[in-house]
C-alpha cells in the first residue's frame, strides 16, 4: 500500500488559464464519447461562452462582485515539463458558491485524464482527483460545508467523494414529461385567484416557503437566506442577455395564502424558443398543500402550449412523496437517478504559543504568606454545633463559654423564686 501512495503522481493545480481552454474542451469531449450517462452537454456549452468572455472574466474574479467566481476552474498537471499538449492535463475541478454568503460551495464536476497505465488515478488516496479536492478545501477557507450531485451509475467518481469524506444526504430523480402528456395536462382547470408573478418585494415568502419545504438538515447544509431570493439588478441585466443569445424564456409565479400571509406553492420555467433542448421546471410545494400539484402543473403544461413542442424536466426528491406519486400516476418518465452529498469543513487554526515562558515564573504571585488564621462565621457548618462545650480563643489562647451558656444562667438568675 505505501508503495502505491509513494508512486502517486506529484501535480501542480493552479488555476485555469486561456491556453489549458482547448486540452480541457479535448477532454470533456473524449470522456463525454466513451462515458454517454456522464452528462458532459452542459460543460462543452460553458467553455464555449467562457471561451469568449474569459478575458472579462479573469478580470473579474481579482475583486469582490456578483461574477467573481463564475467561472472556477483549477487545473492539475505534472511538475515535471516532460509531457505537452493535451496529455499534460491530468484532469480539472470546476466549483462555484452556491449560496449568496459563500459559506456553502458546490462541486460542479471532477473530471480526470484517466489512461490505461494509471487507472488507480481516480481511487487513489493521493491521485489526482483526492489532490484536486483537498485543494479546494484548503484554498476557499470561507466554505464550511461543500455539497455535489453525482449519477449513482458512475461508481467511480462516488467512491471518489466518499473517500473524501463526503455524505449522502437526498435522492434525486429526473423526471421527463412527453409533448403528448402536457397537452392532456392543457385541457385541465387551473383557476388560482392568489396566483401572483415574482418580484424583489416577495423574496421574504419564497425564502419561508424554501425553508419549510425542506429537512432541517438540508436547511442547514444550504444556508440560504433572504438576499438569495433577490435578483440584483445587474444578474437581472445579465440573465436577459443570456435568454436573448440562447433564445429562451422565464415564466415563474406563487400561490399566496391569505389567511396565513404565506407562499404555499412557487414554479419557475426555463422555456426554450426555438425547440433545440427540452423545457426546464423548478417547483416548490408546500408539505401542507400537495393538492396543488395537479394545479400547478396543469398551470405550467397551459404556459408550455405557447412554445415549440418539447418535452417538461423536473427533479423530485425521496423526501418529496407526494409528488414522486403523483408524477408516477401521472404516467412521467424516469431519466436518471443521482445522489446529492455534502461534507463539512473545519480549518485548523495555528495557535501562536509565547516562547520562554516557563510555569515558575507564572506562578510567582502564588507564593505562600505567613498570617494569623482568623476563625469564621461559618465554623460551626464543618462541625457537629454544641452550646455547652468550651471554646478556646485562638488569638489569645483562654477559654471562653458560648454566648448561649451565659445567657443561659441569666435566665436561670432571673426566674430563680
């Protein structure tokens, strides 16, 4: 066993330039072709946009700002200057927030440079996914908790993060509503007379409806609070430039509950124009309130009609019951299952200790003083309490009566016929 930790590969993991763009894109792509249930679509669509905004967005990530971190990637490769090219990288990490106080970060993806000679790059205590972790670790010391979501079919990569130390904590399941199914769901009635569009001024609802919709422990390993549910105005600016160049769209809106003052159900659609990829849901049900589901859905398969016919994603989690049943009465597909996970992170703090201070000269105040003992008020709580024994005066040395003996015979004088 040490001599397979001592033949671990010695990297260096810096982080991302312009230059590492196309060995990274020529690896997702290889990866992406012999591992299909890997999911790498999305990665090779980001190099893309970073590929044309890296220069903004190196930039922006040397100060404090809503983008300074939209980009995190750190690269490993040799120390050595022996390998060029593409078989110089050794594999990547991409991380990012996933609050807005930074203290819980996300994994986004791990991906490694796995040849045929090395194939214990991946499980190794030391390889090149441990070192690519314990580095983030290390060098984001705002994080106290990091979560990931990974397929439960890549073996490999879970045993990585558990190795790491980190912990299953939910279930998820990808669900795909056909074309077909939304138009039946169209004809439905979907009447909400407290169905209201979103705004900065609801943020307080949605961020009580996130809470109680969740396990205290979840609640606890996402740290959201109110400004996550605020978009700033530049987001805001962004996020509609990025809609206009992908030709998408964003319906959202809430139930309010008047009585209680609280939002009981929240949607969000990212709906795409021109028919290219599937539309993407995002819901939130109260637990008291699951009959809003055929409603909400009907909801969103009538605001679906309105675009080119594709099919409706959504995820469920096991401890949303109610809503995995009714999407399997529904007759909706099961596309994958992966598993969210989070592990903890506590940075040791190096204690500066005073150097030549030893304990005699600390306790020099403590040094014993020769004094009279004085007797105290409460002697008679360490002994048995007698009136008629003799006491002796420790300041003088002679014997004296308690107070209660002599007045005592007083009051024998006194009744004395």
């Amino acid at each position: 066993m040490n001599s397979l930790l001592d033949d671990a590969p010695k990297l260096l993991i810096r982080p991302v330039q312009y230059r590492d763009l196309d060995p990274i894109e020529h690896l997702v792509v290889q990866i992406a072709q012999e591992q299909p249930e890997s999911n790498l679509v999305m990665p090779i669509q980001k190099l893309q946009q970073a590929r044309r905004w890296f220069g903004i967005l190196k930039f922006l990530s040397w100060f404090p700002n809503l983008f300074q971190h939209h980009f995190c990637v750190y690269i490993a490769e040799p120390k050595t200057l022996l390998n060029q090219g593409a078989e110089r990288l050794q594999g990547f990490i991409q991380i990012s927030p996933f609050n807005r106080g930074r203290s819980t970060w996300c994994v986004e993806r791990v991906v490694i440079n796995t040849q045929e000679s090395q194939p214990q790059l991946i499980t190794d205590p030391k390889g090149v996914g441990s070192q690519l972790l314990r580095h983030c670790f290390e060098t984001i010391w705002e994080a106290r908790t990091w979560v990931l979501e990974v397929n439960i079919n890549q073996k490999s990569i879970l045993a990585l993060y558990r190795q790491n130390g980190f912990q299953p904590l939910a279930k998820l399941t990808y669900w795909s509503l056909p074309p077909k199914l939304l138009q039946e769901l169209a004809l439905g009635d979907s009447d909400f007379p407290n169905l209201l569009p979103v705004s900065n001024a609801d943020a307080h609802l949605l961020y009580q409806l996130d809470c109680v919709s969740m396990p205290p422990l979840l609640r606890q390993v996402f740290d959201r609070h109110l400004p996550d549910f605020k978009t700033p105005f530049l987001a805001g600016l962004a996020s509609k430039l990025q809609q206009w160049y992908y030709k998408t769209d964003v319906a959202q809106g809430y139930v309010f509950e008047p009585q209680r003052k609280a939002a009981v159900g929240h949607f969000k659609l990212i709906l795409c124009d021109n028919g290219s990829n599937p539309h993407q849901a995002k819901l939130t049900v109260h637990p008291a309130y699951t009959w809003l589901y055929p409603k909400l859905f009907t909801k969103m398969a009538q605001i679906v009609q309105n675009f080119p016919s594709q099919s409706l994603e959504l995820v469920s989690t096991d401890y949303q019951h109610e809503r995995e049943e009714y999407l399997d009465k529904l007759g909706a597909q099961r596309n994958k299952h992966t598993l969210l996970m989070s592990r903890s992170v506590w940075h040791k703090l190096k204690e500066a200790k005073p150097e030549g201070l030893h304990l005699s000269e600390m306790l020099q105040g403590l040094q014993t003083v020769p004094r009279t003992p004085i007797p105290s008020r409460m002697s008679w709580l360490k002994t048995s309490f007698n009136p008629l024994e003799k006491k002796t005066n420790p300041c003088n040395g002679k014997q004296y009566k308690h107070k209660s003996q002599t007045l005592g015979k007083s009051s024998e004088f006194n009744n004395e016929p």
